[in-house]
C-alpha cells in the first residue's frame, strides 16, 4: 500500500512539472518541420482543445502576421500601375505598407561578365523567360508568407515544379504565355493551386518587380529576386547534402545527389540571367506595362464573375441553386 502511495505521488510531481515546463521547453530539440507527431505529443489537453477549436473555426490563417512583399512600391510609382485601369483603391492599400516592407534581398556580387557565358547574340525570348521566373517566385514566396527560406528545399522544388526555364529549357514568345503558363501549373497542382484573386496578384506582383523602386534603380527588383533565387538554391543544395547523410535517399522523387545537381545547375542559371539582366536589363522594364494590362484584366474578370455570382445567390435566395420544379403532368391530352 506504501509502495503504490509513493508511485501515485510520483506520478502527479510529473504532471505538476510537464505543466510548469513552458512550450518552448518542451519542443526543445524537436524538428518543428517534421516532428509533426512528436510535437502533438508534447502538448497538453487544453492545449489540443485550443488548437481543435482554432482549426474547426477557420481561424488559423488569422492568427499569422501577413507579410509585406519587399518589392511593395511607393505610392508614386504604384500610380504607374493605376494608370493603365486597375483598382485604384486595391492598388493604394497594397503601397499604403511599403514603409512596413522590409528591404529587398542582398544583390549577387560576383555576377560573371555575359560574354564569359555566352558566344553570340542571346535569345529574344529571354525577358520573357524572366517574366516566368518572376511570376513563380513571387507566388511562392507568398504562399510561404515571406518565410520560404524557413524550409528551402521545399521552396525551391515548387519554384522548379511551376518554372519550366529552369530545367526544361523552355522558352517564351510574349509576357501573356509567360504569366498564364506559370498559372496553369499551379492549378494542375493541389498543393500549390490557389484562389484567381491570388493569382491576380502575383501578377501585379510581376509588374512591381519590373517597375523597380525608382526610375533611376528599375532594374534593382529584378537582381533583388535572381540573387534570392541563387541563395534559395544555394541553401537547399547545402541542406540536402547535410540530410542526405542520414537518410540516404529522398522519401518520394530525385534521390539527393540528382536534386542539388539540379539545384546547381539552377543557380548557374541565376547566373547567367543576371549577367543578360546587368547588359540588357533595359528590355525588361517595358514589359511592366504587359503585365499590368494582364493585372487590369485578370481584375475585371473576376469583378465580373463575382457580380454575377452575387446575382445568382440573390435570385436564389443562398448560394446554392434550388431544386427544380418536377412537372407532375404525366399525360398530356392532345386536341
């Protein structure tokens, strides 16, 4: 009986401890990426309950902090944006944070000289090549909400996944099929598929980067995003290699030595697209002007589509369509 006492006591000095121990400590060490199960186990009753409660309510995406692209513009050079018939109002509260926005990327600087790559005149196709790149980027640094080098690796496989210049060598004729091939990728994948207003603003997105911070500086955006590209690629490369060690093989896709070979290679292409950039960079800036025609569009289009869904849930009394009226005349008499 003494025995079993003495057990029980011990038992509830432990609860009272794990309940002394703040969350931090008791994720010490845990892998907040993929000790998913671990870290469930660590929390309390109370602390499930709350986290259920949060989840079944939808209100999970509320507790983060939405960030502030670093390529937010002023509001002097939004109205480049506004003058070509996008939403004015949409526009204004997307520049209103700039001073919010923290800095854009370090540039690369050992950037190699385009004729140490390149014998002859390059390709046409390029600057559209680049408004593909641009595009994949931005959405996905959005979908991780700034935070993409917080798992690199996964970042840098849905960049690829999304960007067909990277590993296919795939070239583009206009800025229209740059945008809407990048576009349609990410509707073909679940994963990486979001809303048509989401979409529409990564093209402003596109066309921001292209304007640049200043006349003087138009260029600097477009650096600002290959050399993040190189670092992405250059951070997951290093981390793959790092778990390569202790785990050998991938669990589904490339094994490690084939992704940082294309990760490698990925950079090299940073490369050589900063080179083209630093030499014929001017070819760029113009193309903003495509890309906020496309944002105008893409914008009135889903105006539309929204008005007329609003007019369909008004005449049908909610949103979703009522039943149909059965015709209960079975024979019709015939004179």
């Amino acid at each position: 009986m003494l025995k079993r006492l003495e057990d029980q006591e011990e038992e509830e000095e432990g609860e009272d401890m794990t309940d002394k121990l703040t969350l931090e400590d008791r994720l010490q060490g845990l892998d907040l990426d993929r000790d998913a199960e671990a870290i469930w186990d660590q929390l309390t009753d109370q602390e499930r309950a709350e986290f259920q409660s949060v989840v079944e309510r939808g209100m999970l995406g509320d507790m983060l902090e939405m960030w502030t692209p670093w390529w937010s513009l002023s509001q002097k050079r939004a109205s480049l944006i506004e003058e070509v018939g996008t939403e004015q109002d949409t526009v204004t509260k997307e520049t209103e944070s700039r001073t919010n926005a923290s800095p854009p990327p370090p540039l690369l600087t050992k950037i190699p000289m385009l004729s140490s790559l390149l014998k002859g005149q390059p390709s046409e196709s390029i600057k559209y090549n680049i408004v593909n790149i641009l595009y994949c980027y931005a959405y996905v640094v959005r979908l991780h909400n700034g935070d993409h080098f917080t798992m690199p690796t996964q970042a840098a496989q849905e960049v690829l996944q999304l960007c067909p210049v990277f590993m296919e060598n795939f070239s583009f004729c206009d800025v229209g099929e740059a945008l809407h091939a990048a576009m349609a990728r990410s509707n073909q994948d679940p994963s990486l598929a979001n809303t048509p207003s989401f979409q529409s603003l990564v093209v402003k997105d596109v066309s921001c980067i292209l304007i640049g911070p200043s006349k003087e500086d138009s260029l600097r955006f477009v650096q600002a995003t290959l050399s993040d590209l190189h670092h992405l690629f250059s951070v997951a490369r290093k981390k793959e290699g790092k778990d390569s060690s202790s785990r050998g093989q991938m669990e589904e896709g490339a094994t490690s030595p084939e992704l940082r070979q294309k990760l490698f290679l990925c950079k090299k292409k940073c490369d050589f697209l900063l080179a083209w950039s630093a030499e014929h960079g001017d070819k760029l800036t113009p193309l903003a002007m495509d890309c906020s025609q496309e944002y105008a569009f893409l914008s009135r289009e889903l105006s539309q589509h929204e008005k007329a869904k609003s007019e369909l849930e008004k005449a049908w009394g909610g949103s979703n369509k009522p039943p149909r009226k059965e015709d209960k005349t079975l024979i019709q008499e015939l004179s």
